[in-house]
C-alpha cells in the first residue's frame, strides 16, 4: 500500500495501481452521485465533474502527493453534492437558482433577441440546433425553448407536425420494445428467459426458420408478441 501516500518516487506497477484504484473510486462515486450526473450536466453536476477531474489528477500525476487526501476532498463533495441535490428537490427557490426555468427563443415564428442574449448564444448556434433538427423554416416554429442543461427544445406549429395514426384514426398494435436474444454468437439466458422459451426452442428456430447456426449470428432480436425472430449476420 505503499504507492497510496507520498513517495519520492513511484514504480510503473505503483503508478499502474494509482491509475486502477482512482478508476475504481471514481466509478463508485459516480454510481453514488446518480445517472442524473451521466445524462444532464447540469450546474451542479458541471461543478462537480470539474472538481473530482482536477482533485483526482494531481496524485495521478505527482507521486509527491498521497491519494487519501483526494479520496477524502471528493467524500466531502459528494456528500455535498448529495445534500444540495436533495435541497434542489425540496426547496424551489434554490431550485430555480441551480435549474432555472426554460425560457422562449424563438416564438410564433419569430426570434427573440433578448433570449439568445439571456442564453448567451450567438444566432448561428440557434440555426445549427434548426438544422440538427431538419427544419428548415424558422416560421414553422410554434416556440423554442432554451432548457436548463443548454438543450433547445422545439415545437412545430401544428399544420407542421407530423401526422400520427391517432390523427388519422387508424388502429395500432401496443407497444413492445424487442428483446434481445443473441449477441456476438452467444444466447443471453436471461433475456431468452423473459420470452418465456428454452435454448432449445431458440436453436430448432434459427436453425429452421433461418437456416444457421447461432454462432454465426452478430445479433438477434425477438417481438414477443408474436415470436418473431430478426436476425443480424457479421459482414
């Protein structure tokens, strides 16, 4: 445990157990911080990610420096970080602080200067997110909202928006999201077992049906609705 503290100098396989146990304590962190962290960078989560990235680097990068001083810096932000995010749920004044509410970019077909201003955002970025989102018109946009994590949102006049079967009258079967079955040549049991069937129900059908050995299958998926099998082959 030597490489953990301060040394005047550091073997490759002491730097290689630095790099291995900050991995680790950073993956334990993050899952302690919440997916909120992973998929919105919002205010909080900005400081926080700048933080831990600066805090961790140095022993990283200085064998003069311990790690349990690090490890501890970043307990205490988390445990922060934790408790300002239970306020931001509680509280919401400070929640309008750290999330404020969206605010309009464009309305009714026409830019509104004071809120690419407010957004600090120049009007090319506005045309680039236009584009991202294939209109093509900015008449066509009933509002654009800029969100707190520095997404836009928009919305379509209604002569604009796509047509739905609903809109048409149209019956539709319900939902049903595939359940994968086979990846990289190998069967997910745990997957085959929510379908209900056996390993030996699923070869008799790809051999059969598909005329293959699963093996040779890069992915496989299956509609549980009516145990259709889709299959993807390696090329």
């Amino acid at each position: 445990m030597d490489f953990f503290y301060s040394q005047e100098s550091l073997t490759a396989i002491q730097w290689i157990l630095r790099a291995v146990i900050s991995f680790f304590f950073l993956l334990i962190v993050t899952k302690i911080m919440g997916q909120r962290s992973l998929s919105q960078l919002r205010l909080l989560d900005f400081i926080m990610a700048l933080s831990i990235g600066n805090i961790i680097a140095h022993p990283l990068s200085d064998q003069h420096l311990g790690m349990k001083g690090s490890m501890i810096t970043i307990g205490v932000l988390v445990i922060l970080y934790l408790i300002l995010v239970f306020l931001s749920l509680k509280w919401l004044k400070f929640t309008k602080f750290v999330d404020p509410s969206p605010f309009p970019l464009i309305k009714n077909g026409e830019i509104l200067y004071k809120g690419l201003t407010k957004a600090r955002i120049p009007i090319d970025v506005l045309l680039t997110e236009l584009r991202k989102k294939q209109i093509h018109d900015i008449q066509q946009v009933a509002l654009a909202l800029w969100e707190s994590d520095g997404t836009i949102s928009f919305f379509l006049e209604s002569q604009y928006q796509t047509l739905t079967p609903k809109d048409m009258k149209l019956m539709t079967k319900s939902f049903s999201l595939p359940i994968t079955i086979i990846k990289d040549g190998k069967v997910d049991f745990e997957e085959l077992k929510q379908t209900g069937k056996n390993e030996d129900w699923l070869e008799n059908q790809i051999r059969t049906v598909h005329g293959l050995d699963i093996k040779n299958i890069l992915l496989a998926t299956m509609d549980d609705q009516n145990d259709k099998i889709n299959v993807f082959l390696y090329k």
